[in-house]
C-alpha cells in the first residue's frame, strides 16, 4: 500500500445483491467509448471501435454502449456498474487487444475494482462454526455433583514431582528390588 | 500610406533580431492558472453540496437502448412499451400532463399511462409467490413468523434495495431524482408486474425468487423474528408434537452473586435435551433456552440446511387467489 492510497476506501470482496445465487446479472451497465477521430493515441480505440465493437455489443446485449467522438483529447473507457460506481480508465495509445482486455475486466468485475482497496482476498458473516468458547463448553459431568470449595478442584493439575517423593520412591524401588518391603525398612530408619 | 507601411515592416523585421537573445520558452504553469482555480473553488464552495445529476440529462443517453438492455441484462423478455409504462410514475404521469395542457396540447393526445395497474398486479404477484415461498422452504414455521418473515421481504427498504441495485434508478419517470424508496419499490412491483403481462405469470414468479427470495441467503432468522413469551409457545408446541411437557434445568452457573453472573439453563422435555441458552439471571437464560428449543423446532436454526433458491413450485401451490 502506497502513500496515495492511504484514504482509499478499503473493503471486502461481496457480491452485491446475492448476485449469482438465483441468476447471474452482468454489473456492468453502460460503457462509453470516448475517442478522437484523427489523433494518433486514438488508433488502437478507433481500430477497436472498426473490428470488435459490433461483436462485444451483440454478445452483451445488456451493456448499452455510448460512442463519442471528440477532439484532440485522450481514448477513454467510461463504465458504469449496477451499483452506482463509475470507472475511468485512459486508453491513450492502447493497442486494441489492450482495450479488448481492458473491456473484458470491466465486465466482469462487479463494481469499480481500482476505487477500493481489498482488506482480505475473502470474507464470512460465519467466522467461527463451533460457535465461541464458554467455560460450560465441554465440561466433566463429575462437576455438577462437586461441592465446592474442594481440595482437588482447587489445585493446577500439573504440579510436578518433588524432590523428597522422588527419593522416596527411588528408596521404595531399591528395597523391592532387595527383597525387602520398603515400608518397613523406611519405619525402621525412621526409629533409628 | 506606402510609407507607413515600408515603416512598419522596417520596424516587424528590426524587432527580432533585438530580442534574440533574450526569448526563451517557457514551461511552467501560468500565473493566472492557480489565482483562476481558487476562484473557481470559492464560487463552487459558495454554492454548496449540489444535487446529483440524473444519467438522463447527459449527452450519451438513449432510453430505449437502456430499456432494452435492462431486460436483457435480468435475462428477460420484455414488452418495451409495457416496461416503459412500468418505470413511470403516476405523479409523474399527472405532472407531465398538465404540463402539455398548459403548452396547448389536444385533451386526446394527453393519454400518459401510468404504473398503478402494474404496481397492483405485480405486488399481488411478489406475496403470493413470497408466501408459497416461505410455506415451502420452512414449513414447521407457524404462522406468525411466516407473516413476520414476509413482511420483511415485502418491506419498503428490501425491494428498494433490491430495485436500486437491478438499476431501475435512472430509468425511472419521477417528479423529484434521485427517486426516493418508496417510488423505488413500487418500480420494481410494477416490473414484475409487466414481466407477468410480457412473458406470462411463471417467470415473473421465477423473477420474485431469484431477486427477492435471494435477500433471506445467510441472514440470521432471529433478527426478522423473535417469537413473544418463548416458554408458552414452547408448551403448547410440545402439546401438540406430544413432545412431554418442557422442562427447564440448570446445566451450570458461573460467578453467582457477582456483577458477571452466567447461568446456563437447558429445556428438557420427556428427557430429552431440547435447547440450551444463556442468561444473566436463571429467568433470562431459561428464556434464551426456549428460543434455542423453539428455532430447533422450527428448523429455522443456525445451522439448518441453506434455503434452495433453485426449486420451481408448481403454479398451482402458489395462491394467486
């Protein structure tokens, strides 16, 4: 994002009017094809105007198309979309295959493109399908008959092993090992 | 006078070759450019916010081409001259009227139609296809959220909505421009009105669907409707499925006493769980849980299956009346 863009409307892709759900509706509405008839940045528009216009007119017969010759002035592509944007584009020295292109973007994109700046590739009204956490969410059934305040409850589960329990156990270990029951020799040292 | 004129060409040709050496072009903006602007800008300023133009006043504008395209582009087969009369406005229609009686037109040629036939058939049209909808899509729905649900689709700011955004705004025959909601809405029941006289009543009910219908896609159902007094109407709707008689039960609570207080409350009937909600007391929660119960119920829940905006209902489950 450059400095230029800084207070460009920002948004998220939508299809406006649910467009495409019951029936696709082209958004373009009108193009207006503004010309000279003697200038040479004009060439590659009025080649088009010779060649393809009558072609991309009978095929969209929803797009009214406005020809207007003026002069001296620059090629330009005026569209103007469904809903009430208005794009302008400079076609000074485009080729036709360069205005076909340009066209063809501008019909198929659903309102100006180049007037708004994309925040995401994607949008959702649905961002979570599980739904938001809670603290009731996936709780034990044990807790509902717990009365509280209780010892266990109350404690982190993860306290780890201390020093003394691990000695004693590794003392138990040895005297099992031995033959002996451990308990009994911890009740003798214990008396000594 | 040869003289004076030898004396003047003496004086154009000695003229250049004093200033030679000092000309130079220039390329740079002109003093009185900036000076003019601000003028300009001051003058618009003064002025104040001006109103919108209509696309019609401009030079490339052809209203039959517009027309033509607007059927077109909705992938239907208009009567241009029934269309026409559709976006024209009966005030419109008056004011143009007395407008050609004061110009001294003959009382016989004053006949401008207007859309209030259309409006009436079309809005006619757009319920009754909006309720076959509705009974098709949630059928389990009483009918009082049926009427809510209608009633939204059929609202002032819907059809505007949709109208504005299918390009009826320039197209148009009103006394004031932009046109306001009302005018817009009433445009778009007379299309679909017109659609009816041009290509038959099936593919304006098509249209109603694919445009209107449309609008309920990912909208959350609870916000057009909320049915009143949820644990009543749980009751009687348990009686009549032989469901058991609703119960509510305290699932947990968290913070009681406290500022944060959560109770989360479940409705059982018969022993089976019904809904969950949330509350910051138990009367509220046990509110939400039959609102979860009943939109269950209902199958008008968050996670039901999509509405089908594909199906073609038979012309005879649709009460034209």
């Amino acid at each position: 994002m450059s400095n230029s863009h800084l207070f460009l409307k920002s948004g998220f892709p939508r299809a406006p009017l649910q467009n495409g759900l019951g029936r696709y509706v082209c958004q373009l509405q009108r193009i207006t094809l503004k010309f000279c008839k003697n200038n040479g940045s004009s060439r590659g528009m009025r080649d088009f105007i010779e060649n393809h216009l009558v072609d991309f007119a009978k095929e969209n017969p929803g797009i009214v198309v406005y020809v207007k010759p003026r002069r001296h002035r620059t090629p330009v592509l005026v569209g103007e979309y469904l809903n009430g944007d208005r794009e302008w584009l400079s076609c000074r020295n485009s080729t036709q295959d360069e205005i076909s292109k340009w066209i063809d973007l501008l019909k198929t994109q659903n309102g100006s493109s180049s007037s708004m700046r994309l925040r995401k590739m994607w949008h959702t009204d649905v961002p979570s399908i599980q739904g938001p956490w809670t603290p009731f969410l996936l709780r034990s059934p044990d807790a509902n008959n717990q009365t509280l305040p209780s010892k266990e409850a109350s404690q982190p589960f993860d306290i780890p092993q201390t020093a003394t329990e691990k000695l004693i156990e590794l003392f138990k270990q040895q005297k099992l090992e031995e033959g002996k029951a451990g308990d009994e020799i911890l009740e003798q040292k214990r008396a000594e | 006078m040869s003289l004076l004129r030898s004396v003047f060409s003496i004086i154009a040709l000695t003229k250049p070759i004093n200033t030679a050496g000092t000309v130079q072009t220039r390329r740079n903006f002109k003093r009185w450019v900036s000076p003019t602007l601000r003028e300009l800008a001051h003058r618009v300023k003064k002025q104040g916010p001006q109103k919108p133009e209509p696309r019609s006043g401009f030079l490339e504008w052809n209203y039959r081409s517009e027309l033509f395209a607007f059927g077109k582009r909705l992938n239907e087969e208009f009567q241009l001259p029934i269309l026409q009369i559709a976006f024209t406005q009966q005030a419109y229609a008056n004011q143009e009227q007395e407008r050609q009686r004061k110009l001294g037109i003959a009382e016989a040629d004053l006949q401008i139609s207007d859309n209030k036939q259309l409006k009436a058939k079309g809005a006619h049209i757009t319920r009754a296809y909006v309720e076959a909808y509705l009974q098709h899509s949630l059928p389990k729905l009483p009918p009082a959220g049926q009427k809510a649900i209608t009633s939204y689709l059929l609202s002032t700011e819907t059809l505007a909505h949709v109208s504005m955004h299918l390009g009826t705004k320039e197209l148009i025959f009103s006394t004031e421009y932009p046109p306001n909601s009302e005018t817009l809405a009433e445009t778009l029941q007379a299309i679909i009105g017109a659609l009816a006289d041009s290509s038959g009543v099936d593919r304006a009910f098509l249209f109603v669907r694919d445009f209107i219908c449309t609008q309920l896609n990912q909208k959350d159902l609870l916000d057009i409707w909320t049915p009143e007094q949820p644990l009543e109407l749980l009751s009687e709707i348990c009686n009549q499925r032989k469901l058991g008689e609703p119960e509510p039960r305290l699932l947990g609570d968290c913070g009681k006493n406290t500022l944060l207080a959560a109770f989360q409350v479940g409705i059982y009937a018969d022993r089976q769980l019904l809904g969950k909600g949330f509350g910051e007391n138990v009367q509220t929660a046990t509110e939400t849980a039959a609102i979860c119960a009943l939109l269950t119920l209902f199958d008008m829940h968050e996670n039901r299956r999509p509405f089908d905006f594909q199906i073609q209902l038979e012309t005879k489950n649709v009460r034209l009346g």
